[in-house]
C-alpha cells in the first residue's frame, strides 16, 4: 500500500513541466489541471482548475495560485503531467476493493466519483477502504486514443 501523504502525486513517472495558468481562478497545490481551451480557442494552451468531467486533463498542480492571474499566462506554476503510470491519490466516498481495476470519473479538483464512469478519465489502481482514498491513473493527452471521444485535445496549429 502506498504511503498516503496529501491529495494529488503518489507515486510513479513524474514528469514536472512549467505551465502557463489561465485568468479564470486560482488553483491549490493537488488540484487537477486541465486545458483551458484547445486549438485556436481563448485559453488554449493555459491550464486552470477542473471544473467539469468533460475537461481535458492536463495533470496535478505542484503549486498554489492565489490570486488568480489578471490575464493568462501572467503566472506560471509546475505540475506533474497525466502519464501513463503516474498514480495520483484522491478522496472517494463510498470507495471499496471492489473499486480497484475500474475507470471512475472525477469527481471535483481533489476527488473522484467511483459511482461514475461517463468520462472514464480516472483509473482506480489501488484503493485504502479505511482512509477513503482511491489511487488512480488520470487520463491525459497521451492516453487519448480515440479521436470520436468526448475529451479532444484538438491538433496543433489547428
């Protein structure tokens, strides 16, 4: 059982990148980022704090943003991007063994919806029924495979 120590980077790869954070709020360290826009769109490129199931997972802050920038990109954070084999922990209500192996949703920037599975972008790895804690692999740009799917990180220069 991993050691559990604070929502967000477990254990695994752990590619840490520089992003640029989109003006629409602040994030905590832990959060789960996601694209702001995609191609051409306002905010493509930026990341922000999830807001939706249907957000494009980028990765997990490292850091706080407080405030929130006065234009995009005016701040920069690090974040360990969604790859394969980096585990993530997050609260998960009503989480049990049975859990493990499963896709799920997210649930909120720091938690996970075990009872759903719409979106897919999370997979329970490993789950701690005591602590309520669900170990998961989130699904980034370079798990995306199907090109019809409700998550579309859209094509560069498009």
């Amino acid at each position: 059982m991993a050691t559990y120590m604070k929502y967000g980077y477990s254990y695994g790869p752990r590619v840490v990148v520089t992003a640029g954070v989109a003006d629409t709020g602040t994030i905590d360290d832990g959060d789960i980022v996601v694209l702001d826009g995609v191609g051409g769109a306002a905010g493509a490129g930026y990341i922000k704090k999830w807001s939706a199931a249907s957000d494009p997972v980028v990765g997990v802050a490292l850091e706080r943003v407080d405030p929130k920038p006065d234009a995009d990109g005016d701040t920069s954070i690090q974040i360990v991007l969604a790859m394969p084999g980096s585990v993530f922990v997050y609260p998960a209500q009503g989480i049990v063994r049975g859990h493990c192996f499963q896709t799920c949703d997210i649930n909120g920037a720091q938690s996970i919806n075990v009872a759903a599975d719409t979106y897919k972008n999370g997979w329970i790895v490993e789950v701690d029924e005591e602590m309520g804690l669900a170990y998961v692999m989130l699904k980034g740009p370079f798990s995306e495979s199907d090109a019809g799917s409700d998550i579309d990180y859209g094509a560069a220069g498009v």
